[in-house]
C-alpha cells in the first residue's frame, strides 16, 4: 500500500496596502488653509489587516 502524500496549508497572501508588513505610513501636516504643508512621516498600524499583514478574509 502506497504511503498518502500530505499537502502543505496555502500560505496566506499579503495585505494589500501595506504590503504584508503590518505598518504603513501617513503624512503629517500642519498649518491652515492655503498654508497647510507636510511636515513629517509616521508609521501608523495598517487598518485594512490591523497589523497582522495578511489580507482579511
């Protein structure tokens, strides 16, 4: 009797817009109006797999 070949479980694919990492990053502005400028970037958990960096179900 042949022995049964077993599969590995599917991987699961990355998230999308953080591209699997968990983290993306958002500009920060300040300022008013017409005066409004990016001042800074911060990484921020991505709310799409909220960090686990696997695309949702």
């Amino acid at each position: 009797m042949a022995a049964r070949k077993r599969t590995a479980p599917p991987k699961p694919s990355p998230c999308g817009p953080c591209k699997g990492t968990g983290q993306t990053t958002e500009t920060v502005y300040a300022g008013r109006g017409s005066r409004r400028r990016p001042v800074a970037q911060q990484e921020a958990t991505c709310l799409d797999c909220l960090g686990a960096g696997t695309a949702p179900a």
